[in-house]
C-alpha cells in the first residue's frame, strides 16, 4: 500500500509531524494497526538501521529517524491497544554503574523499540540492585547493558552476577555494547550477546523473541 511505504520514507527521512499525519490518514482508510507498525514504522526504521550498519547514514540521521518512528508508536499506540497487539517482549536498559553516557543506550532503546519490543529504561549509572528489582517486577526476559568506559566495563559483570544470585539468570538473555566492549569480553563475563552498533542489537534482540 503507498500510505504504507510513504510512512516508511517519511520514518527514514525523521518527519516525524508527516509520519504522524499519515499514521491518523492509515487509520481512517481502515489500514489495520499492527500492518501500519510493521509495514510502515518499522519498515522505515530496518533501512535505517541497514544504513548505518553499512556506514551509508550515521548517529545524527539515525537518532532523527528513530524519533519520528517513537512519535509514530505513540500515535499507533491506542489503536493496538485497542485491538489487542501486545509487544512481543520486555526488555531492561540502562548504562552501568560509574558512566553517564545515554547517546548510546538511547538509540538501542528506539531500535529495539522498533522492532515491537517494550523497553524499561533505567537511565545511566545503574547499579546491580536497580536492574534485578527492575527483571523482578516487570517480567523482562531481555536486560540491555551500555558501558562507555574501560573503568566501567565490568559493572556488566556486577550485573549479571547479582542476576545469577538473585535466580534470575535463565530467564534473561543480557546483551552487552558501548565503545570499550568486544565479544571476547562479553564472552568472559557470561554476556549471552555482544553487538558492535545499535541496528544489530535491535536484530539481536528481536531474534531472542522470534
């Protein structure tokens, strides 16, 4: 449908005031909700996140994209509410102990988002308590973790050892990044992913859930 792919062209380009029209326009026509999600916001935003992979657009188009794709959700919200389309996960995010670096975190977030999955965003200088409390209470099944600094690296291992003591170990996947990071490392602190840029953890994460 060409709403559909003008939504996706609009997503890619970040106006998100025209994704916003065309998401209402879609409705009225009677597009189904969970169609318009899936063949136009998050169409959008997987070219995206394709370029970026591919060094064709970097961080500032991506984090314009992405917000226009979150003005898109919040506007399709109500309507998939309404007729019951659940997110396909939950996810815990946040940027350990020690750093205050977010640019990162949040565009993991909105690409996860992206991919239809409930993000619980803990902000930075995360400690291990808050990230147990927080898979405690919601359910997640995906905890996200961001470290920016060599310093704080092993925060991520802080984390999931009080995961592991808390009993909740096997029903998580933790996915670990932030510049300092590499698999070898995620290997060493039990991280089940590591991915070098955000459109892979968005892939990553969505292929936990599939």
């Amino acid at each position: 449908m060409a709403i559909l792919e003008e939504i996706s062209e609009k997503v890619q380009k970040g106006r998100a005031k025209d994704v916003v029209a065309l998401i209402n326009q879609a409705l009225e026509e009677g597009i189904a909700p969970k169609s318009v999600l899936n063949d136009g916001l998050m169409a959008g935003m997987n070219v995206i996140g394709e370029k970026f992979k591919n060094n064709e657009v970097f961080v500032p188009e991506v984090l314009v994209a992405a917000r226009a794709m979150n003005k898109g959700v919040q506007t399709l919200k109500p309507a998939l509410t309404a007729q019951g389309v659940e997110p396909i996960g939950k996810a815990v995010i946040c940027t350990v102990k020690g750093d205050m670096h977010d640019i990162g975190k949040n565009l993991v977030k909105m690409m996860i988002e992206g991919q239809g999955i409930e993000c619980i965003d803990l902000g930075v200088d995360v400690g291990p308590e808050q990230v147990v409390e927080a898979v405690r209470e919601s359910g997640a099944q995906l905890v996200c973790l961001s470290a920016l600094l060599t310093t704080t690296m092993y925060a991520q291992k802080d984390i999931i050892d009080a995961l592991k003591e808390a009993g909740l170990r096997d029903q998580v996947k933790v996915m670990v990044g932030g510049a300092p990071v590499t698999q070898a490392f995620a290997d060493e602190i039990g991280a089940d992913c590591y991915t070098l840029d955000a459109a892979s953890a968005a892939e990553a994460a969505r292929a936990f859930f599939d």
